[in-house]
C-alpha cells in the first residue's frame, strides 16, 4: 500500500519537474513571467487524451501534444510581442483564461465540463503500459531525456544569449542579436515540454477537466520555480520534489476533508513568504528576482 | 593571366556584394570584406535628423558624417542631443525626420540588429552590460555576429575563441579572471568591460558615448591610449565627450551641437576658436 502511495508521488513529482523546468526555461532565462504556462499543460493535456481515444497511436498524440502547445506558444508570444514585465504577466493570465474558457465551452470537443474520463494509459509499439510502475519508468525515461535537452539547450551559447536578453534586452540588439526571434524560439520549446508533460499528466490521471487547469495549478508551479531558483534547472528539479511531497504527508494528518485543500494552498504560502525573506535567490538560483 | 584570373574574381566579387547589398543582406563581415577589397569606402552619412519628444526639440535637422578611419567627436552642453544622435542612429530612438546612409546605404528606421549587423558598434553613456554574465560570456556574446542557431548550438561545439578574448581583455587592461560576473566589477571596470565588448562585436564604425565619464584620471589615458590605437588600426570612431581636453588631443575632426542644433563644426583648432562655441558653454 505504501509502496503504491510512493509511485503514485514519484510520478507526479516527475510530471511536475517537466513542468516546472520548462517553465524556468521561460521565466528564468528569458525573465518574462508567463501565466499561461499551465493553459499549455492544458492545451497538451487535452490534445493527447482526445487523439488517443480517437484511435491515433499514442506516439503520434504524444508527440502532437508537445507540437499543439508549441504551436499555441508560438501565437502567445506574437499576441502579446509589444508587452514587457507586468503587462506581459498579465496577457498571459488572461491567455490562460482564455484557454479555460475555450475548454469549458467547446462541448463537441473536450465535453465541457464533464471533462474526459478514461483515458487509458498508453501503449508503446505493441507495450502496454498497465500499472503505476511501468508508468513511472515511462514518465522517468521521457523526463529524463527532456529535462537534459532543455539542460543542454540553457547550457549553450543559445542559452547565454537568451540570459544576457533576460538582463538588458537592448544592449542585446545593440549587438546584432535578433531578440523577437529569441522569445519565439524560447517559447516555442518551453511550450512544446508543457504540452508533453500534459500528455503524461492526461494519461496517468486518466480523467482531466477545465478545473484541472487553472490559477491554482499555476500558483504551484512558480512556487516550485521560485523555491528551485530562478534559471536553475537543478532547483526546479529538488523543489518540484519537496513541493509535491509535502502537501502529500497532509493526507497522513487527522484534518477534515474541507480543511486539506486549502491548508495546501497556505503551506505554499507560507513556503513562499518564508523563501522570499531569507532566501530571495531560491534554493539554487543565481538570479534575484524583481 | 594572373592579374586577369585576379581582376576577374574581384569584378564577380563586387557584383555579389552589390547583389546582396540590394537585398539588404549585408552585414558586419561583409561591410570589412568589402572595405578590406575596396568596393567602397566606409562612411555613415547623418542628413537633417530631427527629433521631438513631445514639445522638447531634440535634434533639429542635425547632419553629420563619420569618414573612414577618422575619430569624430560630437560635443555640447549637457542635453544638447548628443546621445540622442547616437540612439537614432542605432535606431533605439526612431528618427522623426531625416535619413542615415551607411556606404550610400539608406538605413533609416532598420530594426536595432541589423543596424548592429550592418557594423555600427557603440557603448552607452550608462555603461549597460549583462549583470548575471561573467566577463567571457559578454565577450562570447559579442564576438558572433550572427544569432546562435538553436540546433547548431546544440550538436556542435563551439570554436574556441579564448585566445581572441584575451587579447581584447589584455589590449583594454581589463585584469579579472574571465569568470567574473560583471554585477561584481568596480564602475570603472564596468566601463572597460564595456568598452571591450563593443570592440569585440564585428564592425566598421565604433560609438563610444562618454567613454570616460566618471573615472580616475589613470583609467582616463588608458582609455585614451586603447581609443588612439583602435585608430592607428585604421578603426572609424566617433565619440560623445564632456572631457575637452580629452577630445581636443584626440578627435581629427568635431561637432557642436546645442539645444539639438549643429552651431559648429571643424577641427579642433577652429572649434577652439569658435565663438558660438564658446557661448554655448560659458553664456554671452
């Protein structure tokens, strides 16, 4: 039973890596704060488990997942390509709103609020992936090789560029570099590893809806950034542990149903607050944040 | 034959050029090809910029040349426009009206990049680096003259340029490990680090916006002596100086602006002389 419980946390801490560093891709080494990140993880999400139903093989809806939320970061950062800072923040938000709206009301597609149930978990090349195990060895292996492309890719020249972009942007093309192109590439890959840890979100949980998409989930997910570090790969990857971890060990407690949901939200609170004040950089960050 | 086979390949040679001149694909490299086979003479030409920001005049049908391996110097009371010319050239402020030729080039209203790629380089008057940057990384930054390509980036190793970093550490006198985050760097080093990473992007025209504002008088001839040989070099140079003994020792040629007017121009002998000049700094 136990053992059960653990997979169950180590999958969805893995989930959350993916998604928190690609995140970190966007926020901590271009330094624009994108709310929208969690509509993409939607966007991703919804797209693998409608294909998959359909009959498409899940490699096709995996990888489409990832392509869709690229594409859908792609028209974010066009729409919103005049915004900096807060304004940027903000579209992004209203992005995300948008995106739960679209899901919420496109009843022909994604079944409104009903949401999709069933959504098996995969099969690979004639492997069918049954139980939480093998899904933990999958999701580990996807995740694995994604957080060390991102790794690779922040680690380049590519990513020193995106960096130097983050800290003065007209310096930058003062010096010859193309930054709308930067953002769009940035974007384009952030987006793409938010759609595909939506396919592994989709697939595990088996069942998603609108709900599952919203502010709270974005809350969680810069919490784990912040915590991590701003542009360190490493800390998303130990804060994503300890952010899923903990809110889990509340279910050991003697608390009321009605009290356990929102005692997580004050435990990321205060995790938050108490980081800010004595650890403003986060556990690996070398960037402060304004 | 041999001269034939010579003068052919650099007939075909100034054609592609002027092809892709045509095109607007021009950039830093091609520019010093260009220059280094004598297609043409380096030269930016400024014709009647002006510049409002809402009722202020910034610049009022200023025009200005920068000649090839001449230093100008542009000076003037304090906002008399002078970095403002240097934001419209760089396109960091859109000009209202005028036009700026790079080599007969219209370059007007360009994005900031390619204005950069075309070959203008310059500092900032607020020395603007990259804060979470080490020293090597802004120099890597600076010494491509193209944008990293994402997968080229991520399959090849890059070539390795240390020896050409130290060298442009060495020749600015800039002594700090190159791991050094430049949030780290006293303000003067700052300035050098500056100084260096406009050296290092490709060019054929150097901006330097009061390179030696706010620094001790040892750190002022260094930086003489670093802008004196980028010039013996054969480098085009124009400055923005309030240092008029700095600029009188060093610019060949000078403009005065005032109230974003040109009142004077000329060498550093008849600008001296100059009584509006003079006005312009100590008052009727």
């Amino acid at each position: 039973m136990i053992l059960l419980f653990v997979v169950h946390v180590l999958i969805l801490i893995s989930i959350y890596i993916l998604l928190a560093v690609s995140l970190n891709l966007v926020l901590g080494y271009t330094g624009r704060v994108n709310l929208g990140h969690v509509a993409l993880f939607g966007i991703g999400a919804y797209t693998s488990a409608l294909l998959y139903i359909n009959g498409i093989p899940f490699v096709i809806a995996f990888l489409a997942s990832g392509f869709f939320a690229g594409f859908s970061g792609f028209v974010l950062i066009f729409a919103t390509k005049r915004l900096k800072g807060d304004y940027y923040a903000l579209a992004t938000l209203g992005f995300s709103f948008i995106v739960y709206s679209l899901l919420l009301n496109l009843t022909s597609i994604t079944r409104g609020p009903l949401g999709i149930a069933g959504i098996k978990k995969p099969e690979l090349f004639g492997f069918a992936i049954t139980n939480n195990f093998s899904y933990l060895t999958f999701s580990s292996i996807i995740v694995l090789i994604s957080v060390f492309i991102i790794w690779r890719i922040v680690s380049s020249p590519f990513g020193i560029l995106l960096g130097a972009m983050r800290d003065d942007e007209t310096a930058l093309k003062v010096l010859g570099k193309d930054t709308k192109m930067l953002k769009y590439k940035a974007m384009g890959i952030s987006a793409f590893f938010a759609g595909i840890s939506g396919s592994l979100f989709a697939h595990y949980i088996s069942f998603i809806d609108p709900g599952t998409f919203t502010i709270s989930e974005i809350i969680l997910v810069l919490t784990i950034v912040i915590v991590g570090g701003i542009a360190s790969t490493k800390g998303s990857i130990v804060a994503s542990a300890i952010i899923v971890v903990i809110p889990e060990l509340l279910r050991f407690l003697p608390l009321p149903g009605g009290i356990a949901g929102p005692m997580r939200q004050i435990l990321y609170s205060i995790i938050l607050i108490v980081l800010l004040l004595y650890k403003p950089r986060g556990l690996f960050g070398r960037i402060e944040l304004e | 034959m041999k001269n034939k086979i010579l003068r052919i390949k650099k007939s075909l040679y100034v054609l592609h050029t002027k092809v892709r001149s045509l095109f607007g694909l021009l950039d830093a490299q091609d520019a010093n090809s260009m220059l280094k086979h004598g297609v043409f003479a380096m030269h930016l030409d400024i014709k009647k910029v002006s510049k409002n920001f809402g009722g202020i005049v910034a610049l009022d049908k200023c025009s200005l040349e920068i000649k090839e391996g001449k230093i100008i110097a542009i000076i003037g009371p304090n906002g008399s426009g002078k970095s403002t010319l240097f934001n419209v050239i760089s396109n960091i402020v859109s000009a209202g009206k005028g036009k700026i030729y790079f080599s007969k080039e219209d370059i007007t209203g360009r994005e900031e990049h390619e204005i950069a790629k075309i070959g203008i380089s310059r500092t900032f008057q607020e020395v603007r680096l990259f804060k979470n940057l080490t020293i090597e990384e802004h120099l890597k930054v600076a010494l491509s003259d193209s944008d990293y390509k994402l997968i080229k980036s991520f399959f090849y190793r890059q070539p390795n340029e240390d020896d050409r970093i130290k060298e442009i550490l060495e020749m600015v006198g800039l002594k700090k490990p190159v791991s050094t985050l430049s949030s780290e760097l006293s303000y003067g080093q700052k300035k050098l680090l500056g100084l260096a990473v406009a050296i290092a992007k490709p060019h054929s025209i150097l901006m330097l916006d009061e390179p030696v504002a706010g620094i001790n008088p040892e750190l002022r001839k260094e930086i003489f002596r670093i802008i004196k040989e980028l010039n013996n070099k054969g480098e085009s140079i124009a400055i923005i100086e309030h240092d008029m003994n700095f600029v009188m020792n060093l610019a060949h040629y000078i403009y005065v602006l005032d109230s974003g007017r040109l009142i004077a121009e000329g060498t550093p002998r008849e600008v001296q002389k100059n009584k509006r000049v003079l006005e312009a700094y100590l008052g009727k």
